[in-house]
C-alpha cells in the first residue's frame, strides 16, 4: 500500500483550543476533511492561557525542549492531545510566552515579544518533530507567525537529512497582518545575516515574517480565488503585490470551507430551536429568543434584525458601520453587533447602543454562544468589508437563512450573489464601492424586501441551499501537497544524481 501523505499542520490558532477569527475555524475545520481524504495530518500550535483554560486531556510528551533564541535557549515542553475527529494535536507550552490573557496583545496593542513568541513556536515546530521522529512530507503553515518554518527549511535545515525531502506551503489568510519587525531582531530568529536582502525576509529595512513564509515556501495559497488575483495589484497587495507577482506560478486561490458540525442551525446547541431549509418556522423562535435577551424592543419581533459578528478592525468595514448606525436605527431595523477589537470603535458602539437600546444591542468581547445566536436569530448579517480574504460568516449567515449584506471585495465577492427579485436568483446584497451611501443603499434594498415575504422566502432558502462544506478544497489542498512533495522528490534525486557522478 502507497504511504499516505504526512502533513505536519502549524498555525496560530485553532479550533476548538485557542480562536480570534477565522484562522482558527480553517484550522479546526480542514485537517478532519484532510483526514478523510486519507491524508496523516497532524496539528500544531501553542499552548496559550485560553487553552490551558479549556482543560483539555492532554499527555506531556516532551519535556526539556530546547529552542534556541539568538545566544539564550528557551526551554518548553510538547504536550499531546486530539481533536474529535481522532487527528493529534501538539501544544507547545512556553509559559512566558503564552500564559497570557490575549493570544497576540489586548485592546491596546500588540505584545512586544510576538517576534520572540513566534519564532519559540516555528523553531520548536521543527525541533520537535526532528527530535521525536515526527516524519511530514509536507509542512503546511499559516500566516506570519509560522512564517519562519519555510525559511528554516530553505536555510538552517537545507542539508539535515530528516527535513531534506520535506516541503512547505504557507497559507496567506490575511495580508493586512505582515509580521514586521525590526531587522535588529533577526539573530533571535538563528537565520543567518545574508538572509537580510530584498529576496529574502528584508522588508523595507526591516524583517517581515509574512514575507519569509511567501519567499521560502513551495506554494502559497490565499483563501480564495478573488483575493489570489487582488494581492497581486497595488490596491491590495499592501506593499507586497511586487513578492506575489514574483511567485505567482506557485500562487493558488482555495475557498474556505464551512464545518457544517459547529455551524448548522439543523444541529446547533447553541439556538433556541433548529430548523432546516425544509422547515425554517423555528428560526422565528430563535429571533424572538435574541430580542428578548438582548432587551431589543418586542416590535422587533416583526421588523428586520440585523447582525454583525466581527473582529472590530478597520479592515471590516467599521468606519461605515459607524456612519450609518443611526440611519439603520432610522429605518426601524434593530441593530445586534458583537465584537470586539480596536479601543475607538468599541467605545463608538458602545455610546450609541447606550443611546439606542431598543433598537440596537452591542455586545465587546469574544463569546461563541452569542455568535451562534446572533446567527439564527438575525435576518440579515452585516459584512461591509474593505478588504475580505475569505469571511466565513457570511458564509454561516447562509446556512442560517439569515441574508448577508457585503461588500463585493474576496471572498465575500465570490461566495456572495446579488439577489435579482425578478428570476428569483442570488443569495444576498452586494455593494461595490468602500462608502457609507453604497451600504446604507443596499441595507435599505434589503429592508424593503423584507416586507415581501414570499420574495423575502425564496432568498432565505436559496442561501440556506447552498453548500460550502470543505471537502472541495480539501480536495485541492491534497493535490497541492502532491505537486510540492512531487517537486522537492525530483530536485533531491537530481542532487543525489550530480553526487554520484
Ligand atoms: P476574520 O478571520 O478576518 O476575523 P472570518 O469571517 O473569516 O473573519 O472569521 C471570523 C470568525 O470569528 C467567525 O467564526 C466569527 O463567528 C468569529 N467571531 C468574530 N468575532 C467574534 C466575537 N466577538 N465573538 C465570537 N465570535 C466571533
């Protein structure tokens, strides 16, 4: 029998120990589907305080890692659990480093050792699974903060025989977030100096860790096929358009998937009652279940709701979310906003909501159960988006028979369709240009459809139809990991060739 693919899986956050956003959903979520592709997949990612809270069972299975960082070695341990599905997880424990209230930073900012952080967890990714035989044809990392790992195996670890056939794809999930840092912190990360230049880690003059992972790896993927054509144009790229134009021969577009296990109102937990595309009457009792515990008026029982569950960031469309909160309140719609985030906007929503509360509930902080039910019980789910790689809860929001409202930018572009009331097709509300006027525009389009309750029907379930499960793109993950494991398999016998000869 062919040996199945080994898939060593390092990310940031994951599903269910650790989660900010939408990296922790994929990387919860896709090794299962990889898994019954009948790809070996492991994961990997720090044990932070969150996880510790989880009180997961776990197994310490290494003790005394000894990762260096520049002169000084950080000692941490491995500790091993699983996911529901049966697929190991390694946390890797360093309490300085991840005992901590935040995953990155808090309202105020980063913390300012995430490099030291980061570069413990990538170094002690790739130690580990030396030091106890963890074989991986492929390495398959997840934004800046395993960035390093691909630079590691194309530097420090070229001619260690236990990495020598492995390969590396890095996962761009967010642009915005490039894991800069300044270039007097690179001894710390053992990579040798003449790795600061342009076509390595150097990002004008200083080191990006984003960078690294794109300029190292094998392949590179983005979360969807809109935003793999966006990074490679100036508005999008963020400086970095240049680095993916360069490799655009190894650059892949692959949507994200939904776990239909979490996020189904058929089987949700969370909800009041479930419904299905077949029989949605209940969603009705989880609408009436959020007005009551948000202390939304009960007129809203009859009139639209609109949710917005989101990390409260400049990129998602907060600052027009700010211009047009009153104009919703206007329109008679309640507004529920769950999120938390940047201190300004918190503050912003939080002074309105005290001004508005029956008709607008906002809610700071980080709470799954609430998500859940903002999503069965909303009509219409908010994602104004100025840029989006993939979003994930518009995709939710249809699944939930609650219509999202986006602007037409990634993957809300390509996961989203204007509805046409005249053929009856399309899933949701799409507004073009980043202002205020376009998305109050289509929030009033919506508004009145909703007065139409067989149009307002027929939209619902076309979405509720639609399927965004991974298997899909776990499909295309796995020939990807083929393509670079194929790659690296000829490149080290041409070695092995020239050596003989
Ligand atoms: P991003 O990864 O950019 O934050 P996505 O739409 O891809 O955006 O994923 C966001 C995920 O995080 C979704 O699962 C969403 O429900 C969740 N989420 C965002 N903010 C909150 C919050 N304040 N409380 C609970 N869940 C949240």
């Amino acid at each position: 029998m062919r040996d199945s693919l080994k898939v060593w899986f390092l990310a940031s956050e994951v599903v269910p120990f650790a989660k900010t956003g939408g990296l922790a959903d994929v990387a919860g979520s896709l090794p299962a589907s990889l898994k019954d592709l009948g790809v070996d997949v492991s994961v990997g990612l720090p044990f932070y305080r969150m996880t510790k809270n989880g009180n997961y069972k776990t197994e310490e299975v290494l003790n005394g890692l000894e990762v260096p960082l520049g002169e000084a070695k950080r000692r941490g341990e491995v500790l091993k659990t699983s996911t529901q599905d049966g697929i190991p997880v390694y946390l890797f424990r360093q309490e300085d480093f991840f005992d901590r209230s935040g995953l990155y930073g808090t309202a105020q900012g980063d913390y300012p050792d995430n490099f030291e952080r980061f570069t413990y967890f990538s170094r002690a990714a790739l130690l580990f699974a030396k030091e106890t035989g963890l074989r991986f044809d492929v390495v398959h990392c997840h934004d800046w903060q395993t960035g390093l790992i691909p630079a590691y195996l194309k530097t420090l670890y070229r001619t260690d025989p236990f990495f020598s056939d492995a390969a590396s794809v890095i996962t761009v999930h967010n642009l915005g977030y490039q894991g800069v840092f300044p270039a007097e912190k690179l001894p710390t990360s053992g990579l040798p100096a003449s790795e600061f230049r342009p076509e390595g880690v150097e990002y004008w003059g200083k080191i990006s860790l984003l960078k690294a992972g794109i300029v190292y790896s094998d392949a590179i993927t983005t979360v969807s096929p809109r935003y793999s054509q966006e990074i490679q144009t100036p508005e999008f790229g963020l400086g970095m358009e240049g680095i993916f134009q360069k490799r655009s021969a190894d650059l892949y577009g692959i949507l994200n998937g939904a776990d239909y296990d979490t996020w189904d109102p058929a089987i949700d937990p969370h909800i009041k009652a479930g419904y299905t595309f077949s029989d949605t009457k209940n969603k009705k009792e989880c609408k009436v279940d959020l007005v009551n515990e948000l202390g939304l008026d009960r007129r809203f029982v009859d009139r639209p709701v609109l949710g917005m569950i989101s990390r409260l960031a400049a990129q998602k469309g907060c600052d027009l979310l700010v211009q047009i909160a009153q104009d919703i309140v206007q329109l008679d719609a309640g507004l529920v906003i769950l999120g938390a985030g940047e201190e300004t906007y918190q503050k912003f929503l939080v002074k309105l909501g005290r001004e508005y509360p029956d008709s607008m509930a906002v809610r700071i902080g980080f709470d799954e159960t609430l998500a859940h039910r903002i999503m069965a019980g909303a009509d219409m789910l908010l994602v104004p988006s100025r840029y989006e790689p993939c979003g994930l809860t518009q995709i939710y929001a249809l699944r939930y028979g609650t219509v999202p409202i986006v602007r037409a930018t990634g993957g809300l572009d390509d996961t989203i369709e204007q509805f046409a009331p005249g053929s009856g097709q399309g899933t949701g509300f799409k507004f073009v240009d980043y202002e205020a006027k376009a998305f109050l525009e289509k929030i009033q389009e919506a508004v009145s459809l909703f007065e139409d309750n067989t149009t307002w029907m027929r939209l619902v379930t076309n979405g509720m139809k639609c399927d965004f499960s991974w298997e899909r793109s776990a499909r295309e993950y796995v020939s990807l990991y083929e393509k670079v494991k194929q790659a690296i398999k000829n490149k080290s016998e041409v070695r092995n060739d020239r050596r003989r000869e």
